[in-house]
C-alpha cells in the first residue's frame, strides 16, 4: 500500500473517532465536522477556524460555508486565488456550540481542550507547510500543541514560523468581527501574507524537486 493510501485510512479512522466522540457533555448531540468536505489531506495550506457555525459548518458539513462567515472567508480567499481544493479547513472545535437560545457560541477553554488532540492528529497527518489561523481561539488551540507567543493584536498578518511550518495568523472572518476589529480592507491586505507565504514554501518545494532531480540525473 502506498503512503497515499495510508494517509487516506488514517484520515478516515480520524474521521470515524471524531464522529463517535463524546468528550464534550454540552456537544453531544452535535456531529463532529471533520470529513473529506473538510478539503485536501495533501494540501500546503491548513485553515484553523474556531467551531462550526450554526448555519454553516454544523447544517453543510463543510468548514466556513453557507453562512456570512463562510461567505466572507470565500471572498477573502478567492482573493489570493486560493481554491477549497487547494487547501484543508478545520476548526480547533469540531462541534458547534449553542447557548440555551440555539445561538452560537464561543467553545469554552475545556471544549477547545478536549478537542486539541483532533487537531494534532489533523496537523501531523496533513502536514501542511504553511498554517493559517482564523481569531483568537484557532491561535490558541495552536499553542496547547506546540507554544508560541503570538497574539492576534502583535502577530495578524504576518508570517512566522512555527514547529518547522510557516503560520500565519489572521483575525477571524465574522461579521461582528469585520464590523468591530478587523475591516474588510484590512482583512484584504492580511491575506497577502497567506499569499507571500504560499510562494515561499512553493519556491522551496521547487527548489528541493530540482536538487533532487540533479542528484538523480
Ligand atoms: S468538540 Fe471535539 S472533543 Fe468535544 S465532543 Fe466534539 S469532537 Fe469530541
């Protein structure tokens, strides 16, 4: 078998744990959003968000979509012309969290705890070159699995390296956050950075590929 297709079986045994699990008392009777929807596991690039949403992630199965968040990270990403297949997208919180009024909410340091091993699974299997973080809590989540000292208001749109990776930390792409933190325009120019730092890891990629090539020749 090949290392592919043993990706492809690890993945769907992460896939099948998450589904089943009950760590959470609150999520229970959430489903886990992690499944092939979640994008590419041989992409560069890995999207960590905060939680599905209510509308979005939770009701569609794929990461930021169908609500306005979705729609706003869609805009920003077309923007670097960035596709979903080109990238993995996952949340450091797999299930939605409600208040009792059925709304959103932002998953507790316990919720984002428990879900920490999911997310390191989800990085060492991917292995993504370049990591980007959506808000406070996807940045935090990072520092449960290797620490850093990045902080959004210090570090947003700028690239960093981070456990042998590139990461790039960004401000989350809600309404309430565009309205109150980060401005579209802003948040436009941040994603430069992803860009800048995709070009990066593809110059290093091509760089390695034609050193292996002259060893090989
Ligand atoms: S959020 Fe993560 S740890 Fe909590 S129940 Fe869902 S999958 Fe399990």
């Amino acid at each position: 078998m090949n290392s592919a297709a043993q990706k492809q079986i690890a993945f769907a045994e992460l896939v099948t744990q998450a589904a089943a699990c009950q760590l959470c008392p609150a999520l229970v009777e959430r489903r886990a959003v992690l499944s092939d929807k979640n994008g590419s596991v041989d992409a560069r690039v890995m999207f960590i968000g905060e939680a599905p949403g209510r509308q979005g992630g939770d009701r569609t199965g794929v990461p930021f979509s169908a609500d306005n968040s979705g729609r706003n990270f869609e805009r920003f990403l077309a923007s670097i012309k960035l596709t979903r297949n080109q990238i993995f997208i996952t949340n450091a919180v797999l299930c939605n969290p409600r208040k009792a009024s059925g709304a959103n909410r932002t998953p507790t340091v316990r919720e984002a705890a428990n879900c920490s091993n999911f997310l390191r699974e989800q990085i060492a299997l991917v292995n993504p070159r370049v990591v980007v973080t959506l808000g406070r809590i996807a940045l935090d989540a990072l520092r449960r699995i290797r620490y850093h000292e990045f902080t959004l208001q210090t570090s947003a749109g700028q690239i960093h390296e981070w456990g042998g990776r590139l990461l790039v930390p960004l401000y989350h792409p809600s309404p309430q956050v565009l309205a109150s933190h980060r401005r579209e325009a802003a948040q436009l120019e941040d994603y430069r950075a992803v860009a800048k730092a995709v070009r990066r890891i593809n110059r290093r990629h091509g760089r390695a590929m034609s050193s292996l090539h002259k060893h090989r020749s």
